[in-house]
C-alpha cells in the first residue's frame, strides 16, 4: 500500500490558473474581482493604476484550483505596464459596461491587442474565453439623479498631500525624461518601471487632486515610454 501514497499526494495537489481581465476603464473589473475574490463590493470608483491581482481557491472534483486573476487597467496610458502579463494566461473575462455600448464594441480591439502582444508564437485557442456584462441602472440612475443628470465628478475641495505637490512642482521644472521619472540616466528597465509605477500611484488624476496632476501623470507616461524606447 506504502509505493500509492506519494501517487495520492500528487493527485491532491493543488493547481494554479492564470486569468486576466480586459476591458475599457471604468466598465468595472475591479469591483467583479474583488467580489469574487474577496467576496466585498466596492461602491467608489478607484481606478486599477497599471495592475491590480486577486487569488481565490477553487475545489473542482478532488483538486484544489488556485485562481490568479490579474486586473488589467483599462486606460491606454497603461498600454506598456499590461502589455506584459499576456504572456501565459490560460482564462480572460471580457468586461463590458451595459450602459456604454462603446464599451462592448471596443472588446474586439482589446482581443486584438491581445493576439499582437502574444506574436505569431502565440495560440488563443487554447484560452477561455468569457465576455461578462456589468453595471446595474439602479446605482446609475441614483447618481445620475444625485448630481443633476450628470456622471460624478471629483470632488475638487478635496485635500492633496505636501507630496503630491512638491512632486508636480518637481517634474513640471524636470529638464528630460531621466529628471521627470527621478531616476538617473542610464538607469535599467527596471529601474524606470519601478519609478514609474510609485509615481502613477501618487499622481493618477483619479487619487490625486492636487493643481496640475493631470499634466503631471502624462508627462511621466510620455517619459517612461521614452526611456523605454531607447532601453534594451
């Protein structure tokens, strides 16, 4: 009976997936993934700043499924940061907002996105595919009734931090892209994302309401994009 135990381990052993969601910003991945992962709704709009992650457990038969859902941001700006976690993924939810037609119609260049990034080497038929509508009319219409007809905007008497602005006041000074980013000149990939993505999460127009964080968090998108131009 003894040589049957490490066959029975092995079977017991747990299985890990890789799931990706796609779709336009504010359509709302983040609130689907976190219900479904962390079983809470979350009712504020806080945008996914480059990639969010989630990780449930799953009991299919006798094996225990790990699901590792990869939030993808929605926003071109974040086109270089999600660009790659393609790579691998064996399961995508397709998102759209069922009170923005253009969202579902933009599922197409999203599946078209994916398929350039994964090049010729990559195979999307083995991937599962699950298009998901979301958003009720009943949270729409309440704050649509609440604002006067009109989608909620951020409040602009909110507070800032001294950070946040002496980091505006920084870049817009910046000379080049190395001055803007804080890092220095022939500083590695990784180097430049890391910087990047501290400062996306301090500056995104969506958290941050300090005068000037809109041109702020652009001009540190065009300097990470072209440093990475120029980085092997």
């Amino acid at each position: 009976m003894e040589p049957n135990v490490p066959k029975r381990k092995e079977l017991a052993k747990s299985l890990r997936i890789k799931v990706i969601s796609m779709g336009n910003a504010e359509v709302g991945k983040s609130c689907i993934i976190k219900r479904y992962c962390e079983k809470r709704f979350v009712s504020k709009y806080l945008a996914t700043i480059g990639i969010d992650y989630g990780v449930t457990k799953v009991q299919v038969r006798d094996r225990e499924i790990k699901v590792n859902i990869f939030d993808m941001a929605g926003h071109p700006f974040f086109f270089e940061v999600r660009n790659e976690f393609y790579k691998d993924t064996q399961g995508v939810i397709l998102v759209y907002d069922v009170g923005q037609k253009d969202s579902f119609d933009a599922l197409d260049s999203w599946l078209e996105e994916m398929k350039q990034e994964l090049g010729p080497q990559g195979n999307m038929d083995n991937i599962v595919f699950v298009v998901c509508a979301n958003k009720t009319f009943y949270m729409s219409i309440v704050d649509l009734c609440e604002n006067g007809g009109k989608r909620p905007t951020t409040n602009s008497s909110a507070s800032f931090t001294k950070e946040q602005a002496d980091t505006i006041r920084r870049i817009r000074n910046s000379k080049d892209s190395w001055e803007k980013l804080g890092v220095r000149p022939g500083a590695s990939r990784e180097e430049v994302n890391k910087a990047y993505r501290k400062l996306a999460v301090l500056l995104h127009p969506d958290k941050c309401v300090a005068p000037g964080s809109e041109d702020a968090f652009k001009a540190v998108v065009n300097a990470r994009t072209a440093l990475l131009k120029n980085i092997k």
